[in-house]
C-alpha cells in the first residue's frame, strides 16, 4: 500500500490497533492522530512518513505501544509524548530512529533506538 493517510482514518474513534507497517504510506502524519482515543497499538514502522511527530500523540491516553522507526521523520520526539510515556504505566514501548549517527529523530524517551535509514 502507498499514499498518505486518509483523512477519514482519524474519525474511526472506536479504533484500538493500526497496523500499516512495511507499506509506502508517506508525507507527514496529521496532528488528527490525537483523535484516536481508544488507539492501543500504533505500528508505523518501515514506512516513509517525513517530517515532525505530532504532539497529539500525547492525546491517546490508552497507548501501549508506538513504533515509529525505519521512516523519515526529523526533529525530536515531541516532549508531550514523553511526558505520557512517564505518567503512564501502560505506554511501555516507544521505537524511533534515534539510534543512528546521526540520529533522525532526537528521543530521550524513547524505549528502543533504530538506526533508521541511511
């Protein structure tokens, strides 16, 4: 599969797993990812998203797990995103490209480290 992310995606409230890695999805993720309340499992990984992560991220509350590695993200991980993963027991695993030299995306937080692509 390849694209972007529909806008109709962000208003399927109900939604507990998206799962759409080793796809091409592309261009940035929309900041409406926040609207996925009941979101438990976002798998992203193996894409070529771009650009910053979104703060909204921050905003699912029922989070486990957030694999966002081997895309083209830049920038850091948003401090919002942190800050939940350290409230909440549940947020466990947190993956981006921070493990390269350099690092695509800065994260402190972050539970594992990609090198992402080179």
């Amino acid at each position: 599969l390849n694209g972007t992310l529909p806008d109709e995606l962000y208003g399927t409230t109900s939604l507990r797993v998206l799962n759409l890695a080793s796809n091409e999805f592309g261009g940035e993720i929309s900041t409406k990812i926040g609207d996925l309340e009941d979101l438990t499992d976002l798998e992203l990984q193996y894409n070529k998203f771009e650009g910053a992560i979104p703060s909204t991220l921050a905003s699912l509350d029922e989070i486990k797990r957030v694999d966002l590695s081997f895309n083209l993200f830049t920038g850091s991980m948003p401090s919002e995103v942190c800050d939940l993963r350290g409230d909440s027991f549940l947020f466990v695993d947190l993956v981006s490209d921070c493990g390269g030299s350099p690092a695509q995306v800065s994260c402190d937080c972050c539970s594992t480290c990609e090198p992402g692509y080179t």
